[in-house]
C-alpha cells in the first residue's frame, strides 16, 4: 500500500506535493520521491529517499524541483524493502513519461516475459512490478503525438493486460498529468480542484485528506478503469476506459486510510463508527459483560467509542501509545514487531486492575501483536479479557498489496473462534461478520478477498508473487 499525489496548474507543485505526501505519511513509511516537469523544456526533475518523506526533502529539494505539475509518491514495500532503486516515482526520460503507482500486478512475471519477448534489448533497473506499468505505458506511446486519444488508449492497452490493483498517477514531458485506477476499483484514486490567483490547479491522489489539506475542492472519486487527463493548459479529460467491478479494498475503511479521509462521499470516521455499532449489537446478543471498553490505538478508537455509547459503558484510553515508536505493522520481520510492541503501548494499570475490558482492535493479522498487548493487561490484572476486532477473520493472503502473509502465519486460518482467543491469551473473541463489515461501510461491493478467498481478479499467478515476497523477506532476516 502507498501513497500517491499529482498535482497541475501551480509553480508550487513539488511543495504541495510534498505537503500532501506528509499527509499520506501513514500509507508508507519506507521512502519517498516527488518527480516535477518544466513543460517549457521538457525537463524531467527528481528526488526521491528512504525514509520518511519530512526526511527526504529540504528547502533546497524546492529550488530543484522546479516545474508547474508533480507526481509524488510515499513508499510500503511488499518485496524489496531495502532497495533504494524500488523508490518511486520512476522514469523512462527517453519516453517522456513518469508513474507512481499504488497496488500490485498479481501476473507482473508473466507481463515482464512478454516485454523482453517483444523487445529483446529492453531493460530493466528493478523488480518492480510499477516499472512494468511504466515500460508498458511507454511502449503503447511509442514516438507519435501525445494527446488525450494516445494517451488514453495506452491506458486501455495497459488495462488490458494488467491484473491486480493499480491506481497510478503519470507525468508527461509537456507537463500534463495523468491517472487511472485499475478496472475492479481496490486502489482508491481522487480528485480535486481549486482556483489561484484566477486560474485553476488540479490534483490528484490518494485519500481526500491530502487534497482537503492543500485547499483542493469539488472533490470526486476516479471510478474503477476510469482515466483523467490534465493537459498543460488545465483541460481536464475524464473517460471510464474498462470497468469490471466496484470492488475497493475493505481495509482501506478498516485500517489504513486517515479517518479524516471520504471515500465514495462516506467520512471514513462514520463508517468506523458504524463498524463499532453492528459490533455492540452481536455483543449484547452474545450477553458479554463488562466494565470498560479500551481501543488499542489508533485505528479502532471511533469503533471503540461506538461500542461503549451502545452498550453503556465507559471508554477509557488505557493503552497510551510512545508516539515516537512506528507503526508495527509496517516493520520488518518478526523480531523488531515483537520488541516495538513492547515499546510502543504502556498501560495504565491501576484502571485496568480487577476489571472485565473489551479491548477492540481494527484487526488481527498474525495475532502478534494482540498476544502482546493482552500480556500486558492480564499483567495489569484484568478480571477478564474479551477482544473486539472491527474486521472479520483474515483466513486468505492479499494479492492486491497489503502485506498479509501466507495462510499459516494468518492466526485466524484454519480455527475456531475458541482456538484464537486461546492463542492470543484472551477469554473470548467477538469478530465482525463479513455481513456486518458490508453493512457499516454501507457497501454491497467491495473486495474482501482476504476475508472470503473470493477476489475481484484472477489470481491464479500470485503464487509466483507470493514465492518471491517470502525469498525477499528470507533475504531480510538472514
Ligand atoms: S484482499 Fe483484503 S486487503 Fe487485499 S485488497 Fe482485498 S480486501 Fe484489501
């Protein structure tokens, strides 16, 4: 999962794109990159860096980014964590086209097979499958007149074959922007506008958060195999190229978008709440009791909060987080998890001691961390423990670019209820149903592909993808 900005129509490009980056911090912490373009001389600019994206840039990145469009992008490696040439954005200068692209191609091997098939002296700087993007990009551009036709009929080659997730913004050497998201919708994609000074800038990216953040307005999905074209001039082409299904990513709402953030005009926030609100109802049905409700922070303090005004209980933050300690679930291997979990949440025993807590969680991928964290409040001598989790059981792998490992390492594959809230250490375990998951986030279609082994796409190819993540993250540890 990453995050990714355009932007068009303003000398202040690269910074809005680095400010809009900033706030999409929390889609990838591994690096970053801004590409701009001198329309007036073609010149492609660019910067990118491991590391946070206030870490990457400086004021002088600002003088040599220069240009009136930009692309950025913030980085969540699934394979090659530690290659700095898997940053993003990338460029073929030569073709005059850069991408920066949010998702992943389940059949990339086979695509990387046919390119060299056609073009036996292509070459290839990384093994990205977002290269590919980019090289197939290039060739269906080819030398002729880049206008909106061309260009949208190079998106729909590259629809064609691509499977998997993709939502990507481009940059052409005439300084118009592009984006596009794949045919099934599961990377979001936005859009916004404003006006300065009496003209108007464009912007595209990732969660509405960033664009409201610049002051962008009018603010409007890009719908599943649609592409927008923002030519130099700020003419804005939008066309539905090859749609499928509407099939977004059920996590992006669980987990990983900003709860400022509005996908399909629904407040991320509201639909947590609701995740909270089904969840109280199966609570009562099951007629647990308990004295207080804790969120582990962040992500499930709306649903925690939901919970305790249904069930009237208090809400209490016992778990206080170290802010300067990552995100776990975005670590390397097992070992730094474990040791950052302990770093990161200290509880406040004397209000947890004696009590039955319902602890809610946005989710439990391989339990590690909920194993962790329930240690620390039996520690703290709580009565009883029941763990909440906002998402149903994760049982299948992510195909589409979220890091969920292979079935054995999932703690929900292959057990009941009982046999989880044992391994984790906890008395019991309420999950959300698939049922209820659709009915908070008010959706009928989304992929929930982790959840249910049903996917939007084929998959039959993500074994390769699959083999190659575990080598990497072999190479990793070793
Ligand atoms: S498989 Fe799960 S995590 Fe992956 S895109 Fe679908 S819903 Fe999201």
């Amino acid at each position: 999962m990453c995050g990714l900005i355009g932007i068009v129509g303003t000398p202040d490009s690269a910074y809005e794109s680095f400010l809009g980056l900033m706030n999409l911090q929390h889609r990838g912490q591994d690096g970053a990159g801004i590409l701009t373009v001198d329309p007036y001389c073609g010149q492609f600019s660019l910067q990118k860096g491991s590391g946070l994206v206030e870490n990457v840039f400086s004021e002088r990145s600002f003088r040599n980014l220069r240009g009136l469009c930009a692309i950025g992008h913030t980085r969540y490696a699934t394979i090659g964590r530690r290659d700095p040439n898997m940053l993003q954005p990338f460029l073929e200068a030569e073709a005059g086209i850069g991408i920066a692209h949010n998702g992943n191609i389940v059949n990339c091997y086979q695509l990387r097979e046919d390119l060299i098939d056609r073009t036996p002296a292509i070459r290839f700087s990384t093994e990205s499958d977002s290269e590919i993007i980019l090289k197939i990009l290039a060739e269906a551009l080819g030398d002729g007149p880049r206008d909106v036709s061309t260009v949208f009929l190079a998106i729909t080659r590259a629809m064609e074959v691509l499977v998997g997730s993709y939502s990507v913004v481009g940059a052409l050497k005439d300084g118009s922007v592009f984006g596009f998201r794949d045919p099934d919708g599961i990377r979001p994609l936005v859009f916004g506008r404003k006006s300065m000074n009496g003209k108007a800038a464009y912007a595209l990216a990732s969660e509405s958060v960033a664009l409201d953040y610049l002051g962008y307005a009018g603010i409007d999905e890009i719908q599943p195999g649609e592409a927008i074209l923002i030519d130099s001039n700020g003419q804005v082409t939008r066309k539905v190229l090859h749609q499928k299904t509407h099939s977004s990513c059920m996590f992006e709402w669980v987990y990983f978008a900003r709860v400022e953030s509005e996908f399909e005009r629904e407040p991320v926030y509201r639909a947590r709440f609701r995740l909270g609100t089904v969840l109280a109802d199966s609570i009562k049905q099951r007629k647990i009791e308990a004295d207080v409700v804790l969120p582990v922070p962040e992500t499930s303090r709306i649903a925690a909060i939901a919970i305790a005004e249904s069930l009237d209980l208090p809400f209490r933050e016992l778990l206080i987080k170290n802010r300067y300690v990552n995100r776990t679930f975005i670590l390397d291997g097992q070992e730094s998890r474990q040791e950052a979990i302990r770093r990161k949440l200290f509880p406040i025993a004397a209000e947890i001691e004696g009590k039955r807590c319902l602890v809610v969680d946005d989710s439990i991928v391989r339990g590690n961390t909920a194993i962790q964290i329930l240690k620390l409040i039996k520690q703290c001598g709580a009565r009883e423990v029941t763990v909440v989790s906002t998402c149903p059981p994760i049982c299948h792998p992510c195909y589409y670019g979220i890091d969920f490992p292979s079935p054995k390492e999932l703690v929900a594959y292959n057990r009941t209820e009982d046999e989880i809230a044992r391994v984790l250490g906890a008395d019991r375990i309420v999950y959300q149903t698939v049922e209820g998951l659709k009915k908070a986030l008010e959706q009928d279609s989304i992929c929930a592909g982790c959840l249910t082994g049903q996917y939007p796409t084929d998959v039959s190819s993500g074994a390769d993808f699959e083999l190659k993540r575990l080598a990497d993250r072999q190479k990793q540890l070793s």
